[in-house]
C-alpha cells in the first residue's frame, strides 16, 4: 500500500539544518516548523534514527485545523559518550510521522492513539541531518569543507616547520649555511698566493 501524502506543511521540508558547534562545548540546534493546513486536527510525532544523541521538544503533539509548532532538535552533550563525528552525523535521519486525530481522541493519552492507528493512515516525512558551522565570513559551511579546510591548514604548518627548525634564530641559520664556503675560500687564497710568488720567480 502506498504512503500517504504528508498533510502537514514542513519548514523546512527536507534537511534539517543543525547550526552552532557540533563538537566542543555547546550544542548544536535545529527548528522545525509544522503547519496543518486541514480543517481537521492531526497527531504528530518526530522521531530520529539516533533517540540518544538527540533531544527534541515537543517530541509529540495534536494540531487543531490551522495551527502550526516550532519543533526544537538539540544534539546532546555527549557525557561519558564520544560526540559523534562527521561520517555518523551524516547517517542521522528523523521521521516526521503524523494522522488524522481520532473523533474520541484524548490528548493526554497519545501513545494509546497511536497504537490503535493502522497502517494505512500514517503519513510520513523524512528529514536528513545537515550540520553548519560558521566560517570566517559569517557564511555556513558543511562538515566535509570544514574537514578538508582544517586538513589544508594542517598541511600548510607542516610545510613551515620543516622549512624554519622551530626555536632555532634565523642569523643562526644564515651562519651554519655560510660554515661549508670558508674552505673553498681558504684554497683560493692559497692558490693566489702560490702563482704570485711563482710569477715573482719568473720575472726574476
């Protein structure tokens, strides 16, 4: 059996965009904004494919014909757990799940409504996860540039600390560079020195 079409409007539709720091302190946050625009009421539900790495508020609800909510998706602190890291984060998903509320629904008991909910009712949406962090200018950049950015950055320090030894003066250098001339000096002023006696001779 075909999905039903999703009859709630979803702001936005299709990635959820997580933006504040997504490692270190802090958490990073996400807004989702749900609209029904039916003259009925309608049960939802959100739901991630990662319960424990997220916590999201209000996790369920009932929208009367015309209502809307601003659901907020918080990645958690990660305690005694590691944070997770890019490659994961890209395989968060969350599930926006949603019915026609029941004529005798009773709004305190969801979860009984939607255990007596079939099939066949059930409309589903589903959200991938994008993570942004701020960059210099102010503009958002995804997981992979900030990756390969920090990478460049890595690769550049590199470079500079073979070409300058770290703590050693720059006149240091210039003088262990100029030490293997002083021989080759030394035998030209040698050789100048014996061809001018040697002409001394010959004039002689």
């Amino acid at each position: 059996m075909a999905a039903s079409p999703q009859v709630l409007v979803l702001d936005p539709p299709t990635d959820l965009r997580f933006r504040g720091p997504s490692t270190g302190a802090g958490a990073a946050t996400a807004l989702l904004a749900l609209h029904n625009p039916s003259p009925r009421p309608v049960c939802f539900k959100v739901k991630s494919t990662a319960p424990g790495r997220y916590c999201v508020r209000p996790r369920c609800g009932v929208l009367p014909p015309g209502a809307g909510v601003t659901v907020a998706a918080a990645l958690l602190q990660p305690g005694a757990r590691p944070r997770p890291g890019p490659a994961e984060r890209r395989r968060h998903k969350f599930l926006v799940q949603t019915m026609f509320a029941p004529p005798d629904a009773d709004a305190s008991d969801l979860q009984a409504v939607w255990r007596r909910a079939k099939p066949g009712e059930l409309m589903d949406s589903k959200l991938t996860c994008v993570f942004e962090t701020a960059s210099g200018d102010g503009s958002p950049q995804r997981d992979g540039k900030l990756q390969k950015d920090l990478a460049d950055r890595d690769d550049d320090d590199d470079g500079d600390a073979q070409k300058k030894p770290p703590g050693i003066p720059a006149a240091s250098l210039r003088a262990r560079d100029a030490r293997p001339l002083l021989p080759v000096l030394l035998l030209v002023a040698m050789a100048a020195v014996c061809i001018g006696v040697y002409l001394g001779k010959f004039i002689l």
